[in-house]
C-alpha cells in the first residue's frame, strides 16, 4: 500500500464529494480494501472503476465516514454546556414559557455526544428548572452507528471520562457492557439524516455538529450546512463545533459565545453587541431581538 498513491486517489476523489481530501488520510486503509475486494491492482485501476461505475461513488462516500465517539469527550465543552450555555437557554425557554429545550446532536455516531448531555441536564440542571424538559434529536447517516445509539449499552472505555457517580445512576451493566437506563434514554430520538441534505425542523435551542461538516466538508458545503443550521436555530440559540473547527467568515448569522469551546450564538438580522475587553470568545448579549419575538422562528 502506497501512501503517495492514496492520497493522489483522495485528491481526485473528495472534490467530487465535495469534501476536502486533507482530512481523510486514515481512510485509506478501507480504500485499498475496496480494491481488494474487487481484485484490482491498485488505486489507479479503482480510479477507473469508479469512472465506469457510477454507482460505486456512494460506497466510497460511506467509507469517508470517520468516527471517533466517547462520553464526555472533550470535558472543558461540555463542562461549559453545563455551566452556562445550557442554563441561559433554559432560562430563555422558561421565560418565553416553553415546556421543552429542543437539541439536535447531527453526527451523533453511536449517541454517545447526546446521551451526555441528557446526562448533564437529568444529574445536574432538573432541579434548578424543573417545569422545563428536554428533548434530543440525534441523527447520523450510517445505519450501524444508529443501531448502536438505539440500544445505548457501550463500552467501559466509552465511560472512562464520566464522573463516578454518574456511572453509577445512570448506567446498567450487561455483561460487558454499560446500557444507559430508560429514565435517561427518553430524552433521545436517534433518527437517520445526511447533514448535506435540508435538515430537521426547528426551531433548535442547540445544535451540536462536532468534527463533521467543519472538518470534512469543502468551503461551499461549510458555507451552505452553516446556512442551513441558521435556518433552524433560535434567535439566541447555540451552535457547538469540534475543537479545531471554525465557521467559515463569510457566514453571516453567528457571534462567538466562546472562542476557545467553539461556540457560537444565533444572532438575527440586528448587529450584536459583544461585552468583552476586545478578545475573541468573551461571553456575548444579544440586542434589539427578543427569543419570545412572535415574528421570529422560535418555539
């Protein structure tokens, strides 16, 4: 296996899916095996087959998947989900008196980003507002990971990260397996979606689209899935990426809520005010639109 070749096959390819090829190297791997299981010679013969089969491109799409999944992952994220983000958008949610935070995990994998914060909110956010409930749609394009979201029993290496005594109330041990219990699996719808494609309906309080699109996906698709999550967020929802992601600058609609956990804000057609000290990530307040406007796509 050549990794020269492989990357020179990447190149070609992505574009065409619309990706960018940098981010893909460690699916090389599947792709020599796809060539394999064809019984061709190398890289530039599968070039040629996917040439003259058109319908080998969604196979090679469905390889381009990359799934790193944990609990917790990332704890100084969730840590701030739990601290403030989460708490200032059920206070705006009581305030326009809702019953019900709307979240959407997009590229959930085998659902371990959703059910931590369905954790967060049960363990440690119920009883400040306690009217208030939540609901988590997670979606993934890929049938297996979705099957494993459904069933919610994972690994221990899954939970390493988690505090011990969230362990302890919200998992059943099957074997070797952890399964989340029911109380903490209702707040999770897991259905099938393609970021790519229009998405779910709204309005969300927040979206979480870690290590997908803002990774993967090429400048235009950045720009037309950021437009998209936009459509659907609140006026003063949040929007969370991956660690090392940004949103495109020319994509209008977002004010940094902070920097450094890549969170951004839902602003409307006014200009926000930043109350910061002039560095990038200081908290922000939005102005001249209200989450309970009537005329905007709120709850």
């Amino acid at each position: 296996m050549s990794d020269s070749q492989c990357v020179v096959f990447l190149q070609w390819a992505l574009p065409r899916l619309r990706m960018r090829w940098a981010g893909f190297r460690q699916v090389c791997r599947r792709v020599w095996r796809r060539a394999r299981e064809l019984g061709l010679a190398d890289l530039v013969a599968y070039r040629a087959y996917l040439e003259e089969h058109p319908g080998e491109w969604a196979l090679l799409d469905s390889m381009t998947r990359i799934t790193i999944s944990r609990f917790y992952r990332d704890r100084g994220v969730f840590g701030f989900l739990e601290q403030e983000v989460l708490p200032m958008l059920a206070a705006e949610a009581v305030a326009c008196d809702s019953g019900t935070l709307e979240l959407w995990s997009a590229g959930c994998a085998s659902g371990e980003e959703p059910y931590t914060v369905a954790l967060i909110w049960q363990l440690e956010l119920t009883q400040r507002f306690s009217d208030l409930s939540i609901q988590i749609l997670a979606t993934d394009l890929d049938q297996t990971m979705l099957t494993r979201a459904r069933r919610a029993c994972f690994t221990t290496s899954s939970l390493k990260e988690l505090p011990e005594h969230w362990r302890t109330a919200a998992f059943l041990q099957q074997g070797a397996l952890h399964c989340v219990r029911d109380h903490y699996k209702q707040a999770v719808m897991v259905a099938r979606h393609d970021i790519r494609t229009p998405p779910p309906h709204g309005p969300f309080d927040l979206v979480m689209c870690r290590n997908l699109a803002f990774t993967y996906f090429d400048r235009d698709l950045q720009r037309a899935t950021g437009a998209r999550l936009a459509d659907v967020l609140r006026p003063g929802g949040a929007l969370v990426l991956g660690g090392h992601e940004a949103l495109p600058k020319d994509l209008h609609g977002f004010e940094p809520w902070s920097a450094p956990h890549r969170v951004y804000r839902r602003v409307g057609n006014s200009t926000p005010h930043v109350r910061d000290s002039g560095e990038p990530g200081s908290s922000s307040t939005l102005t001249d639109e209200s989450p309970c406007d009537p005329t905007s796509p709120t709850r």
